[in-house]
C-alpha cells in the first residue's frame, strides 16, 4: 500500500508536536508563482525523449463526455 502525498493545505494544516505548523511544513506550503520556480535542476529532454512523447488527454476535435 502506498503512502498518499499531502496537499499544500494539509500540509500547511499539519501539527508538529502540538507546536502548531513547523516552520518547514509552513514554507513548504507558501504559494509561490510559475515564474519564480527554479528549474535549473531538471535535465532537459533529449531529441530521442522527445521523439518518443505523445500527447495525453482527449483527441483533438472530440466533445467531452456529457456529466452523469
């Protein structure tokens, strides 16, 4: 069985030793916005690995399902 991921709000929610939210947990949690996101870490794609990608989701031109 796997563990679940926390959320940002479960997470900023979290108690550590009845302390109230640990100041990791609560910097972890803080929103921060896409342009300030450093990626310089992440390798990038290779030409191969690029090849070799295919799109995920609905294909183009088709409706979504009506809600049940």
């Amino acid at each position: 069985m796997s563990k679940k991921k926390s959320t940002h709000k479960e997470l900023a929610n979290k108690k550590v030793r009845g302390q109230g939210v640990s100041p990791e947990l609560q910097k972890e949690a803080e929103y921060m916005p896409d342009n300030q996101i450093d990626y310089s870490d992440i390798p990038e794609l290779t030409d191969e690995e690029l090849k070799r990608a295919r799109r995920v989701g609905r294909p183009k031109g088709s409706k979504p399902r009506p809600p049940t």
